[in-house]
C-alpha cells in the first residue's frame, strides 16, 4: 500500500525532491516520505578518478578509505563504526570516476546521530599519517583481489580499450606505485581542491523533519567558498578494437560494445531502451539467444555507460571458453541487428514497461532516491524527477530505437574487452564484423 501511495504521488507529478543552495555553495536536496521508518543520509561530491593526474591515480578513492580512520571526537576507525552499529545503520562509501558519495542509512530516530557522525567524518578527519602506511596495504588487497576477479577487473581493460591513458580509462583504484606513493600533504592537497562547497551535495531521504535540515545546513554551510577547476575533457583517439588480458580462469570474460551517449544526451532515454532489449531481463535478446538458446554463458546482460562527455553501449557475458568464437559471433550479430532491423512494437513496450517498473520499484528505499536525486544533481545541474523519466521512455519510438542503436552500434564500431586463457588479440578482432 505504502508503494501504491508513492508511486501516485509520483504520476500524477508531484515533485519528488526540493534543492536549496547555502551562501557558499553547498546544495542540499531533501526527499521526504510522510511514512517511512528510515532516513538516509548522503554526502556527495563532484569529484572522482577522472580528475586525477596519472601520478596521483586512485587519490579519490584511497581518501575515500581515509575519512572512516577518526576525527578528534572519534579517534580512530574502531569508535565510528562503532557508534554507527550501535544505532543498527548501514554505513558505506563509494568512489566513481565523476563523483564519491559517504552514506549512513537509519531508523528515523538516530538520524540526528547520523548526520553527527558523517559531518564529523568528512569535515574533521585527522589523516594520521601512521593511518596512512597501514591503509596502503589494505588498498594493494583490495587491488589484488579485483586482478583475481575477472567479472571484477573486465571492466577496467574495456575502459582501457575505450578511453586509453586518459583520466576516463584508468582504474579507479590507482596503481600499486601511486598508492604506495601517497603522503599525508597529498590526500590535504586533494581535499582541500576538491572537497569545497560548489562540489558538495548533502541529501536526506525519507524520515526527515525540519531540524535535521536545519543541522546539515550548521554542519556544511561554514565552510568557505572556493573553487576547484574541472576535469580534462574526453578527446577520442581509438586505435584498437580488441584487447585481451591472459588470465588462467576457466570462463572467457568479455565485453563487447559500440559508441554511448553523454549522461544529459537528448537521446539517453533511447539508448537505455536499446541496452533492455539486448540485454535487461530474462526475456531479453541476449538472454534468450547466447543462454537459453545456445548454453554458451551462465550470466549475460546490456548496459549503457555514461560519463559527462562520453559513454558506451555493451553487453558483458562469462563463456565457455571452448565456444568463445561462438559466443563473440552470437553476441556481436544481435548487437548489429538492433542496429540494422526495427524493434517490433511489442518487444519495445516490453523493454519500456521493464524500465519504468525498476524505476518505481526504488522508491520504496530512500537511499535510492537520495542517491539518484544526488546523481543526477552532480552530472547534470538538476534533480530528474520521477514523471519526467517515465515520460521519457514513453516518448522512445521504433525509429528512435533504429536510429540511435544504426549509430552507436555499427560494426565499424564494435570492440572487444576480455579476460581469460587467451593472448592473441588478432584472432578475436577477425570475429568482429566490418
């Protein structure tokens, strides 16, 4: 019932989030829920891998490590986690190459204690310098663990075939010699430029009332202005189509892709409808084909990556590596038919009727809300709102679909990531089609 209540409001067009800007920049976005018995808490900030050098590659993400190891009021990591437990809170952090988000998500009444604890966090973190040695060896096993998992490191080598030494096509994580690298003065340089009120996003969700606003904006509406410069735009400079890392793994991880759109692209709604055809559920292309039909992949699936200026269109599978060849030919001829053959007008209401229910099914989490209300305020300038997407894909056509997947999806434009028991980038390049 509570989903059914939402889910009107939404429809029929009320505003799902409420965006206020605090003399220094600071933005605040609140979505609450008259009944929800949880609040969400999020911290987010316009900064990413994308706006490192490539000396101080994973800087974002090892600071991201660095705001959980104590304040003065909490010394060390042991009394944050603790006091967070203590309240049953789920308590985390994520780094991407655009912006690094820091959440507590509670029950309503420890949401005073929530946004204590994440104001100090990213406002009074000491940066012990000791904290800092012991951290770089947690990080190195965090890196080793993604090089042993191939699901985990695939997408790192198609960002590398895709962007190349640039910002967009470097891991997240950084380098064992930057890490290792890294000093105190380093991760004070990087906040200190970064971290700075036109960057910083705070939203709650849910459970909220008036003095837990009124706290976010004591907490974050202090600090002073400044200005930090932006990342390096995206030039495409592709010069391969395939790239293959040897791994010995019983399973071929592969991704195969074209061209995608920018995050605020016209054309975005398209391009998702075109990833649900090809790959957004069991009854998808590419289930139903390299799956259900063929037994050649236990998970396969579609995605459309975006960035601010780029973006890629995909589908990711882990295949036997005995009918590899098999499963790249199957994988890239479904890519080129979406590209070369209208959708039928039943298979494109089924892919639209798919995204719009995985839409409103998120509502009933108020982390989801505030996490896609921050998103789409640090990518875009504005806060999306629910009524405007489901428009959105209602509006995508057959012809739109043709249009834009005959553009991102030409053969020309296929390439190939893999991970596995193979070295011989030629021999997967002659399964791609010209």
């Amino acid at each position: 019932m509570r989903l059914l209540r939402v889910t009107r409001r939404l429809l029929y067009g009320a505003s799902m989030y409420e965006t206020r800007t605090l003399p220094n920049g600071t933005r605040i976005v609140t979505a609450p829920q008259s009944d929800a018995q949880s609040t969400a808490v999020m911290v987010m900030y316009a900064v990413g891998s994308r706006y490192e050098t490539a000396e101080l590659g994973g800087i974002s993400h090892f600071a991201e490590h660095l705001f959980f190891k104590g304040t003065e009021r909490r010394p060390d990591a042991r009394a944050i986690a603790s006091e967070v437990d203590g309240i049953g809170a789920e308590f985390n952090a994520f780094t991407g190459k655009e912006q690094t988000a820091y959440f507590i998500k509670c029950a309503r009444e420890h949401t005073s204690i929530a946004i204590d604890v994440l104001g100090d966090m990213l406002l009074h973190s000491l940066f012990d310098a000791e904290e800092i040695e012991r951290e770089k060896g947690v990080i190195v096993e965090e890196m080793n663990m993604y090089l042993d998992t191939p699901t985990s490191f695939l997408p790192s080598v198609y960002d590398d075939l895709c962007y190349g030494d640039t910002p967009l096509g470097r891991d997240i994580i950084g380098t064992k010699e930057t890490v290792r690298a890294a000093t105190r003065e380093t991760f004070l340089g990087h906040i200190g430029r970064w971290y700075v009120p036109e960057r910083t996003v705070v939203g709650i969700g849910g459970a909220i009332d008036d003095h837990a606003v009124a706290e976010i904006e004591r907490l974050f509406g202090g600090l002073p202005a400044g200005e930090s410069g932006s990342f390096e735009p995206w030039v495409e400079s592709r010069t391969r189509r395939v790239r293959v890392h040897h791994k010995a793994s019983d399973q071929l991880h592969i991704r195969i892709g074209g061209d995608g759109l920018p995050t605020a692209h016209e054309d975005r709604y398209v391009a998702q409808v075109v990833s649900a055809i090809l790959g957004g559920g069991m009854s998808s292309r590419l289930f139903s084909e390299v799956r259900e039909r063929r037994g050649l992949a236990y998970y396969v699936h579609a995605q459309h990556g975006q960035y601010a200026d780029a973006g890629s269109l995909f589908a990711q599978a882990g295949v036997d590596i005995q009918r590899c060849d098999e499963a790249v030919t199957t994988i890239a001829a479904e890519l080129t038919k979406i590209a070369s053959e209208r959708v039928p007008e039943d298979e494109l209401t089924k892919a639209k009727n798919m995204l719009k229910g995985r839409i409103v099914l998120g509502l009933e989490d108020p982390r989801s809300i505030i996490s896609f209300g921050l998103r789409s305020l640090v990518q875009e300038g504005r806060t999306r709102e629910i009524p405007e997407i489901l428009a959105g894909f209602d509006a995508v056509t057959a012809d739109d679909v043709l249009r834009v997947a005959s553009s991102l999806l030409s053969p020309d434009k296929l390439r190939l990531a893999a991970v596995g028991p193979f070295d011989d980038d030629a021999h997967f390049e002659a399964l791609l089609p010209v």
